[in-house]
C-alpha cells in the first residue's frame, strides 16, 4: 500500500486531512479511487490502515510495524560538494538513520543557502514514506563541527570518529560486542578531517575508527557506516 507522513494536527479523531499535495499524489500520482485503503504514519510514531473518504482519509485500524533499528543512530557527515547531500541523507533515511547533522568542518567547500535545509527535510521524509519507516529521520540545522561537538549528548557511549590514512582500529571492531546504547559516528568531507578537529573529537570522547584499507569518498562513507551498523544490530 502506499504511504504517507503526515503531522500531528491532521489527525482529528478518525479522520486524516490531507494537505493539497498529499491529495494530488494520492487521487492523480497514484490514481487511488474513493474508498481505497492506503498507509498513514504520524508524527508519534504510530502507524495506520486509512481509507480514502470525502477527499480526507478515515483510520480503519492501527498496524503495528517495527521496521526501526532497536538503537538510535547519529550521524554527524560535514556537507560534500555539490549537490551530493541530497543522495546521502535519502540513503541514510532508508537504513535507519534517527538523526543527521550536517557539519561544516575546516575543509567544507559547500555553504548551504537557507532553504536548503527545507529541502532536506522534504526528501528525509519521501525517503521515510519509500522505505516504510515508523520514524521520521530528524534532520537539524548546518553547524560548525565543533559546534557539533559541543552539542553532542554526553550520555551517549558509542561515539566514532571516521579517519584515513591514520592508525586505528575498524569500525566493526567497536560494533560487534552487543550496542546497548545510542551510536554517534562522525564521517568528513574531501580531505578529511583535520589534526585539529580529530583531536577535539577525542577530547569529546569519541574514537578513530577506519571503515577498511581503501580511501571512501565523503559521499560514500555514511552509507558504510549505516550498512555497518544496521547489519550488527540486525543479524539475528
């Protein structure tokens, strides 16, 4: 069935009202007549059965889906050039990603311009809708990445750094004994990271890790980190 995300003020009772556009995906995207069932998640998490009724849905039942990583997962990945960022963040949503910060480190080229975060946010959420998540990636605003750093919930254990060319263990090496708790992993841009910014990253209790022998490009290191990842916590 299809799906869609909705937030929580269209929710009324049993009745979804759908906004202009998710009515024109629905009746001319997807051609669905009245009465057809299609799938609503809403911002609490909670997953339903809806029928299409009067141009607005009406719930028939509640699903109970568990599509989730049993762990959240943090992604802090400094902005790649161009329009790359748009793919990462697509990709990062169908694996399991909670949240993305998008990070300017000492070597970003790119400087995003003020609308680019709505955008963002808008194919996270196509994104969630494609891979039929229960959860809305949360995506925040551009910051420097010491910045980042600082913001970073000192509670969460499992906190990575992603380096090159530099003496460290793998990732999986951390991974494999059993994650009990969040995971905050750091990915950088063409160049890497900086002397600087590894060292205050380790002042923040965060770890080298290397992602294998090879030299990952900025777009492709998240995805291996998120493939890592979901396929520890999803082996059994």
């Amino acid at each position: 069935m299809y799906r869609i995300v909705i937030e929580s003020e269209q929710k009324q009772g049993k009745i979804i009202k759908l906004t202009s556009e998710q009515k024109h995906y629905l009746k001319n995207v997807v051609r669905l007549k009245e009465n057809n069932k299609f799938i609503v998640v809403d911002s609490e998490n909670n997953t339903y059965i809806v029928e299409l009724y009067n141009n607005n849905g009406e719930i028939i039942k509640q699903l109970n889906e568990q599509t989730e990583l049993p762990v959240t997962v943090t992604l802090m990945i400094a902005l790649p050039k161009g329009n790359r960022f748009d793919e990462v963040i697509r990709s990062c949503t169908e694996l399991g990603i909670n949240t993305i910060i998008p990070v300017i480190s000492q070597r970003t080229l790119l400087r995003p311009s003020s609308n680019k975060l709505e955008r963002w946010r808008k194919i996270v959420k196509e994104a969630t809708e494609q891979s039929e998540r229960q959860i809305v990636p949360t995506i925040v605003e551009p910051t420097s990445f010491l910045e980042a750093l600082k913001n970073i919930n000192k509670t969460d254990e499992n906190r990575y750094i992603c380096v090159a060319r530099k003496k460290s263990k793998h990732l999986l090496t951390y991974l494999l004994p059993e994650i009990t708790n969040s995971v905050v992993i750091a990915t950088g841009c063409e160049g890497g990271w900086t002397e600087k910014e590894i060292n205050e990253a380790i002042n923040s209790g965060f770890i080298p890790v290397n992602l294998g022998l090879r030299v990952l490009r900025a777009v492709t290191a998240p995805l291996v980190v998120l493939s890592l990842v979901a396929g520890v916590l999803e082996k059994s």
